[in-house]
C-alpha cells in the first residue's frame, strides 16, 4: 500500500492549549518527571501486576472502611462540582495568560496530573471528583453505572462532546485565551 507524499513529510503542528513550553503551568521538570515517572512506573506496574485479562470478572480489592467516609466523599464530590464552575468562570471570564488563568492550571495540573497520581495510591479517585457524575446524581438523571444507555441517542451525545473537546484542544487557534 502506498501513502499519499504529505502524510510522510512532517509539518509543524500547534497541538495542546497550553502553547508550547513557554507558557507552562508548572517548571518543565515537573512535566518531565510526571512524564518519565508515569512512564515506568506504568510498564512496570502493568508487566507485574497484570499478566492477564482482569476486565471479566468482579472487583479483586475490596475498599477499606473508613470513619467519616460519608462526610469526605461529599465534600470530594462538591469540590469536584466547584471546580467545573471555577473552569467554566475562568474560562468564560478569565485572564487571557493560561499561567494566571486558574482554569488552564486546575485541568493541567490538579486534574490531569493530581487526581491520577493520588488515584494510584488512594484508590478511584475519580469517580468522586467527576462533576458530571455528581450532578446528574443530584438531579436524578443519567445512566446508572451497572447498565449501558438506552435510547435512539445511545453513545452519540458522548462522542459528540468527546470530538468538540478534541478540536478545541488540538485545532482551535486561541484555547487558552478566554472570550471575553
């Protein structure tokens, strides 16, 4: 099979909101060892503790009691609401400097790098974090997480959502500047 000539020349791309290194929410060493750590601790954990397919059957680890658990999932679950909020503000109404916008900054760095790495060692995280789960289990909406959605809409509003955030990740020109 032959590939068409441009897809074997590269062409510089501008991918991620952030812009590049200059703009940065954290020094670049934190990057580079979140990067690296992620990494090899990942194939390392994973060539160890998964020498086969773990997905078909019931959970092996069962979660730990903990006095006042109600009170720290609720309180995790509003700080997950609260953060959507400050986003969507910032986002809305924020500083047009990713480094001082603190919308760019709570998605670069809590989400996308505290929630995984306290997740490995506290457990899912998560799913307690996760606004959109939180809210629709306020309002009494949503699909309940044993069974697949139903409907003529099934996955697609999901998908929809999944490519807009893509596009506004890696091809909108101005992601982290805010509109007004």
């Amino acid at each position: 099979m032959r590939l068409p000539v441009f897809v074997a020349i590269p062409l510089p791309a501008s991918a991620h909101n952030l812009g590049g290194l200059s703009n940065l929410p954290a020094p670049l060493s934190y990057f580079l060892a979140g990067v690296a750590t992620v990494l090899i601790t990942g194939f390392v954990v994973l060539t160890v503790r998964w020498p086969f397919p773990r997905w078909q059957g019931e959970a092996m680890i069962k979660p730990i009691k903990v006095p006042g658990w109600r009170w720290i999932a609720a309180l995790l679950r509003l700080l997950g609401v609260g953060g959507l909020i400050l986003v969507v503000l910032t986002g809305v109404m924020g500083l047009p400097n990713s480094v001082r916008n603190p919308g760019p900054v709570l998605v670069g760095v809590a989400f996308w790098l505290v929630v995984p790495f306290a997740g490995a060692f506290l457990g899912d995280l998560y799913r307690l974090l996760n606004p959109w789960r939180s809210l629709s289990s306020l309002l009494g909406v949503g699909v309940v997480a044993s069974r697949r959605p139903t409907g003529s809409w099934g996955v697609w509003p999901a998908t929809i959502a999944f490519v807009g955030f893509v596009w506004f990740e890696l091809i909108y020109p101005n992601p982290p500047i805010p509109v007004m």
